[in-house]
C-alpha cells in the first residue's frame, strides 16, 4: 500500500473530527496513561542523571519537582479535554 500526499493530507484534516467523536472517558483514560508513561520515562531518566552527576544530592527535591510537573500537567491536560 503506498501513501501519498493526498491521503496524508486528508488523514490530517480529518483527524480533529475523529478525536472529537471519542468518547469523553477514552480521552480522558488515554490522555491520563500518556502523561504516566511520559512522566516515568523522564522521571527515571532525570533521576539516574542526577545521581550520577551529583551523587550527595538530596533526590526529594527531584522528586517534589517531578510530583508538581505531573500534577500540573495533568491538571492542564484534564482542564483542555473537560
């Protein structure tokens, strides 16, 4: 199967229509896990980081940082989709 332009431009176009036909849970649910996932991924990356360049510094003030990005983001998300 061979994708041009055309259909890559149509699937562009038609995909805000598509995201507003789902369900209000399935949004939800779906923009909650991309923000758990995402948030492990950087959270485990920054934490190693962290630690093996600063290895007597208190990883609370990491975690703090991490736990208020999360809760702002998710609330921002949540905010946009409600």
């Amino acid at each position: 199967m061979r994708i041009g332009y055309r259909s890559i431009s149509h699937w562009i176009r038609s995909f805000p229509s598509a995201v507003l036909g789902v369900p209000l849970f399935w949004k939800i649910l779906i923009a909650n896990t991309v923000i758990v996932v995402v948030g492990a991924i950087v959270g485990t990356v920054l934490t190693a980081e962290l630690i093996r360049a600063e290895q007597g510094r208190s990883t609370l003030e990491l975690v703090g940082y991490l736990v208020l990005a999360g809760v702002v983001l998710s609330v921002l998300v949540n905010a946009v989709i409600l």
